[in-house]
C-alpha cells in the first residue's frame, strides 16, 4: 500500500492555535488549528494511510479523510513511494509549550530596509528618504546576511525589502540572493527610479520572489510627478514594461492627495495592460516630509470618499485586482460611508505588533514610522547585530505594553486608536 508524508519543502511553526504552514512552491502561508498540527507531525515521516488513520476516532474519520485530500490537492502531502524520505518540511517552536495569546512565537514577516537613501525625494515621505541620505552607519551586506541567518532560525517566514530603494544598495542583489536561498517569501518595494533590465534578470532567476512593489500616483506626469518629482511617471511606466517583459509579478499603489483623488480610476486603467498582480490606495500619513507639507494637499473627506468609489469600480469591474484581501473581503459588505472609513482608519490606528516587525539600515527593530513621534527614544526596540528577534519580540516591555493597548480588532486585525498611546516605555 502507498504511503504518505508531508511535502519536505513545508516550513511548519508551532502557534498557540496550532500552526502556521509556508509553502514555498506556491508562496503561500496557510493557518491550521491544533489537529491539524498534530496531523502534520504524524505525517512528517512515512505513513501508511491506514496507519495515520488509525489515530483518530471513528466519529472523526470522515472529517480527515477531507482534510487529508485537501492536502493532497494542494500538494502538502504526497505519496512517498519511491522519494527520497530522509527529507523532511523544517519545524520550528516544536518543542515548545508556552505562547503568548497577543503574539506569534516569533514575527512571521519582516521589512528590512537597507537602506534609507533614494533616487528621488518624495514631498511626502514618512521616512526622509533623499539622494543625500548619510548612509555611513548602515550594515554590511555580510553583516545583513548573518542577520537573514538568524531570521531564518527563528522561523521568519517572509521579508519585504524597502527603504528608501534598496536597488540603490551597493551589494543588495547579493543580500537578496541570501534571503532567496534561505527559503523566505520576498518582496521587493522600489519607486522604479535605477530599475532596468540587468535588475530584471536578476529578479526572474529567483525562486522566491512574490513580487515587485511601486507607487504610481497618476495617470500622466502632471500627476504622477507632483508630489514625487520630474521624470518620475516616465520611469514608472518605464520600469512597469521591463517587469511585463521579464514575466516578474508586480504591485502598484497610489498615495491619495487633493491632487489626484479624483485620477484613480483612470490610473488603474493605464495599470491594466501590465498585468499587476494587484492595485491598491493609500493615506497620506502626516509624518516624515508630510509633516511640511501645504494642509491642502491632504484630501479632503469628500475627497477620501471619491477616492474610494473610484477604487471600488476599478475592482467590481475587474479592471484590476486588490491586493488588500481586507478590502475585497469587505467590498460587498461595506456601504460608500464604511468603505471611506476604512481607508481613513490608516492614520487613526496602529496594528499591534502580533505578527510583524520592521528594522531599519542599522539593523534596530521598530514597529512603524507612524509611532515615531510618539515614542521617540523608545520607537527603536533593539539590534538585530547583538540581539536575536525573538528575544527582542517576545521580552521588550515597549512591544509588550503595545500588545496590551489593543483595544478591539476589524478588518485590520488587532489594533489600538494612535491618540490612546501614552504610558509606554522600554
């Protein structure tokens, strides 16, 4: 008879509600409740089918023998005859009984930014990034691949490269071929500015890549380049036909201003021919540039909500997709008014830190830009060059004083009101 195992190229964490499953071949992270962990540490090692059910109640076995072909479908178990069985999916946390009810074992993604300095010099940009950045005190790429390493060993499943634009790091393309070959989903964010077809070859060799990540904020330059400089427009579109070429996955998102609320439409129809795996908006946020900014360049509410329509016609007409699956999720539940909210509780509310963290070119780990002010010496919670991320994650009393503000959870997840922050400390 047949036997069974679990596909050795899963990557599989122990959670406090069961486990969280990476599946490289389609990039995709699934959750599973108690059983289901069990079920996958049964089937890590060769098993006859009649022997794995054999573990569960006669009442049970209809359920599993569902679940097990649902697994089989999606290639998470395969009949091992004839395969190579010393080869088993990595389990991390396995060992351990203890979780936090307010946090994963450890961050399941990460946003690395290796550096902060950038072609351009957005009017608003929450991180200062500029041409001019002072880039000095930033990591090695030796130092950034030890650091991909120790990520990696603490069960970090996925990394989003930022900045500033990391295609202006010398030596990043070696760091990005280290966070390929260590096995973690990758996204790479870039305004397009320096990208061409030597950067694109390089992306469609790897065997991670979820996509490429850009902002176009208009459909002509009078648009697009208002708030992110001359030429901007012209090497977006320029960047967008390379990606199109290499057949490299992308995502595009515009930053909504009084400028150009009422232009989404049209620039999710000049998106459309590239094919993008998904369009999304999003809020100024008044921080960083932003800060100096004319107040009329913020929308308005009526703006926001036309911004909004807009948006929602682009994706009901299937012009281009939302790579928000909180949006698409709510877009038939949601009137007009509750869909403009959603988009105006991205500068009233801060997710907790349950799953996610971000670190900076020096390698110190911070929730986000938008705490900056608020928590000013306490933003940085510690540095991944002397410290690992899970002690970081799951001992600062920063990140655990934010943990305890969550005040309610919608379709952002858990999180806590910006003006109800007061009292942390590190």
């Amino acid at each position: 008879m047949n036997k069974i195992k679990v596909n050795p190229n899963l990557k599989i964490r122990k959670e406090s509600f069961g486990c969280i499953v990476l599946d490289l071949s389609n990039k995709e992270i699934n959750f599973y409740n108690k059983g289901a962990f069990d079920a996958f540490v049964i089937l890590s090692k060769e098993v006859s089918y009649n022997d794995f059910m054999s573990n569960y109640k006669e009442e049970d076995l209809s359920f599993v023998r569902s679940f097990v072909e649902n697994l089989k479908s999606s290639g998470k178990i395969e009949d091992s005859t004839g395969l190579d069985n010393d080869l088993y999916p990595d389990f991390y946390f396995f060992q351990e009984n203890q979780f936090h009810e307010t946090h994963f074992a450890s961050p399941l993604a990460v946003e690395i930014e290796p550096t902060l300095k950038c072609s351009r010099n957005c009017t608003y940009c929450c991180y200062e990034s500029n041409p001019l950045v002072n880039t000095s005190k930033e990591l090695s790429v030796t130092e950034w691949i030890d650091i991909l390493i120790s990520l990696k060993d603490d069960g970090v499943f996925s990394i989003k490269f930022t900045g500033g634009d990391p295609l202006i790091k010398e030596g990043f393309f070696d760091i990005l071929s280290a966070a390929d070959d260590l096995g973690f989903i990758i996204t790479v964010g870039s305004d397009l500015t320096l990208f061409n077809e030597s950067h694109a070859e390089k992306l469609s060799k790897l065997k991670n890549l979820l996509m490429v990540q850009t902002t176009l904020d208009g459909s002509n330059p009078n648009i697009a380049d208002y708030n992110r400089g001359k030429g901007n427009f012209k090497k977006v579109i320029e960047g967008l036909v390379i990606l199109r070429n290499y057949n490299i996955p992308f995502s595009a998102v515009t930053v909504v201003t009084s400028n150009n609320y009422n232009d989404i439409y049209n620039i999710g129809l000049l998106l459309e021919p590239y094919e993008p795996l998904g369009f999304d908006i999003g809020m100024l946020f008044d921080s960083g540039r932003a800060k100096e900014m004319n107040k009329e360049s913020f929308p308005t509410i009526e703006q926001i909500k036309a911004a909004t329509l807009d948006y929602s016609e682009l994706i009901n007409n299937g012009i281009v997709n939302s790579i928000n699956k909180a949006f698409t999720f709510n877009l038939e539940k949601l009137n007009t008014n509750q869909l403009t909210d959603y988009f105006l509780e991205q500068n009233r509310i801060q997710k907790s830190p349950e799953s996610q963290l971000r670190i900076d070119p020096m390698g110190r780990c911070y929730v986000s830009i938008t705490l900056k002010e608020k928590l000013q010496d306490d933003l940085y919670l510690g540095n991944l060059t002397n410290m690992s991320i899970r002690s970081i994650w799951n001992e600062n009393e920063t990140l655990n004083s934010l943990r305890n503000l969550s005040t309610s959870e919608n379709h952002y997840g858990k999180y806590f009101y910006l003006n109800e922050l007061k009292g942390v400390k590190s």
